[in-house]
C-alpha cells in the first residue's frame, strides 16, 4: 500500500470526461495533459504516467510506474525500459472484446468471399454464386489460435459456437482448458497442418516477428483462410502475398500492417498498409487497424486504467509486463 494518494498523469488528448473516472483510486489525482512541455512541468511530482510513447517524462523523480494506455509494447518504449529498471511498466487490454469481435468479422468475410461479390454486385453483377471460390465452411473444422492471452481467450468461444475445433500456440504451456487444445511453438507447423483458419493475435517481438513465412504458411490446407489482429510483422508480406496469389491460402483478413502512415494529417490520406499489393487482391479483406474502434471503447480504456491505478494504490500486480519478452 502506498503511503499517500497517487499523483497519475495522462498524457493523452483530454478524455470527454468518460464515465469511468470515478473508479480512481481514494485521493487519486489524474491529470489529462496532451502536451509534452506542459507535461514536462509536473514529471517530477508523480508516482504514474499513463502513456504509450518514450519521452523524458519518464525520468521523473517520483515516478514508479507506467501504464501503457493500449494493448501491445512498442520496441522504443521496450529499450526505454529495460534503462529504467526501476520503474515497472503496465498494459491495457480493454480492447480485448473488441478486437476479438472484429477478427471473427474478417473471418467470417474472408471465408464467405463477401467483398468480391459485394463489388459485383453494386455493378448489378450476380456472376457465378460459386466464383471466384466457393464459401468455406467453418463448422467441424479446426481454428488455430496464434495468441491465446486476452484476445484469444475471448474468441475460442465464438468460434467454438461457430462448431469449430480451436487450438491456441502459447510459449508458456499450461493445460487444456475450456475446450481448447494448447499446445507449445515446437508444435506450429503440425498445428497448422490441420487448421482450416488461422488468426493472428500476437504482439511484435523478436521471437514472433516473421513466425508465418513461407515454410509455415505451407502447412496450411490448401484454401485456408488467415486472420490478423495481432501485430502485421508477425506475418511475412511477400509470403503471405504469394500464397494468397497462387491460392494456397484461399483468403485472408487483415488489421494489422506491415507500413503505417506518419503523424501529419495528409499521410493518413495516402499511405499504402504494405510493401505488396494487397488491396488488388479480391481475396483479402483490409481493415485499417480500426478493431476496437467501438462506442464502448472509450469508457473500457478508462476503467482498465483505473483498474490498474486501483491495484497500484494497493501494492498488487496487475497487467505488468515483461520487458524481456515485450508483452
């Protein structure tokens, strides 16, 4: 337990208020300041820095902990932290419910063909119903989950209500739970000899950047249908790219991305998500990284966060991460 009332700073842009900050800690005091200068004028009087972003903010005389606002660990804040070893570094994972919801949207799109015929028919264009490629259907066939923490966890159901047989990769083995098979890395390509989908939910570290590539992708059933919510480096491009290209995966539904726009408001306008030309492709469906962009979302993030400066007030552990593992 904390000796006084935790001082917390926000950097983010000023919150609406949400609902949800009256789940602070007793005597919490947040402060929402977007800008870095003037931020930089209170670094030394708080114990908690909410912020996703490096920056001198966290070398601040009190500070003790960081909770990163979003799901994922990004590399520049990972060598940042392991500088600081003081200092012990929170995720989010709110999002968890949305992300998950949306995987089984790209799924379920992928795996119908929705988007050509879609096209075809906003020409008045019913085409052959069984063009390009039939619908795949999900039921009695196996979902491999890439991922089994908040996300996976929340879609093994889904899929399970869809009849789906549901493996989950994990790097820490544990027992079969929920209906769920688990089983360890040294098991991916056997795993993946016998999934019909497949759906990314990763974070980007040096140990799963480039784990699909082209070796891995060539387990897959020929029409397998690939889902990525996770992180877009943990898929390798030009091996996705050509596999969906000669129809070994059949299609593909993606958040995540391999090239992102710049911060300046036009590069949002005009930049491509990858290297390779997916978006010619009318079996991939593209999604800019928009999964939890839901009307719940804003008031979940609050309360996650709350929840962590609650556990932090109370001296107990909650969401922290591993520096060494990046998640």
């Amino acid at each position: 337990m904390t000796d006084a009332p935790l001082r917390a700073l926000w950097r983010a842009s000023p919150l609406d208020p949400h609902p949800g900050l009256e789940l602070l800690p007793e005597g919490a005091t947040l402060t929402v300041e977007p800008d870095l200068t003037r931020a930089l004028e209170r670094r030394d009087a708080i114990e908690v820095l909410i912020d996703g972003r490096p920056s001198e903010l966290l070398d601040g005389a009190s500070l003790r902990h960081v909770i990163v606002p979003f799901a994922g660990f990004p590399p520049a804040l990972r060598e940042a932290a392991r500088e600081r070893p003081h200092l012990t570094f929170h995720n989010a994972h709110y999002n968890a419910a949305f992300v998950a919801q949306h995987a089984l949207a790209l799924l379920l799109a992928a795996a119908h063909r929705l988007l050509p015929h879609d096209a075809a028919l906003r020409r008045g264009d019913w085409g052959d119903r069984d063009a390009p490629e039939p619908s795949l259907h999900l039921a009695g066939r196996e979902a491999q989950l890439l991922g089994y923490g908040a996300i996976g966890r929340r879609l093994a159901p889904m899929l399970r209500g869809l009849g789906m047989d549901v493996t989950a990769l994990r790097r820490r083995r544990e027992a079969d739970a929920d209906g769920v098979r688990v089983v360890g890395p040294e098991q991916l390509h056997d795993a993946l000899a016998r999934a019909s989908a497949v759906v990314v939910s990763l974070p980007a570290t040096p140990a799963t950047e480039g784990l699909l590539d082209t070796d891995a992708l060539a387990h897959l059933p020929r029409g397998a249908v690939v889902v990525n919510v996770g992180r877009g480096p943990v898929i390798d491009q030009d091996a996705l790219y050509e596999a969906l290209v000669a129809g070994r995966v059949g299609a593909a539904g993606l958040d995540v991305w391999w090239t992102y726009p710049g911060r300046e408001p036009e590069a949002a306008l005009a930049t491509l998500p990858a290297r390779r030309a997916f978006g010619a492709l009318p079996n991939v469906v593209l999604s800019p990284h928009r999964a939890d962009a839901t009307d719940a979302s804003g008031r979940a993030q609050v309360e996650d966060v709350c929840a962590t400066l609650r556990a932090i007030a109370a001296g107990e552990p909650h969401s922290v991460v591993d520096v060494e593992a990046g998640y």
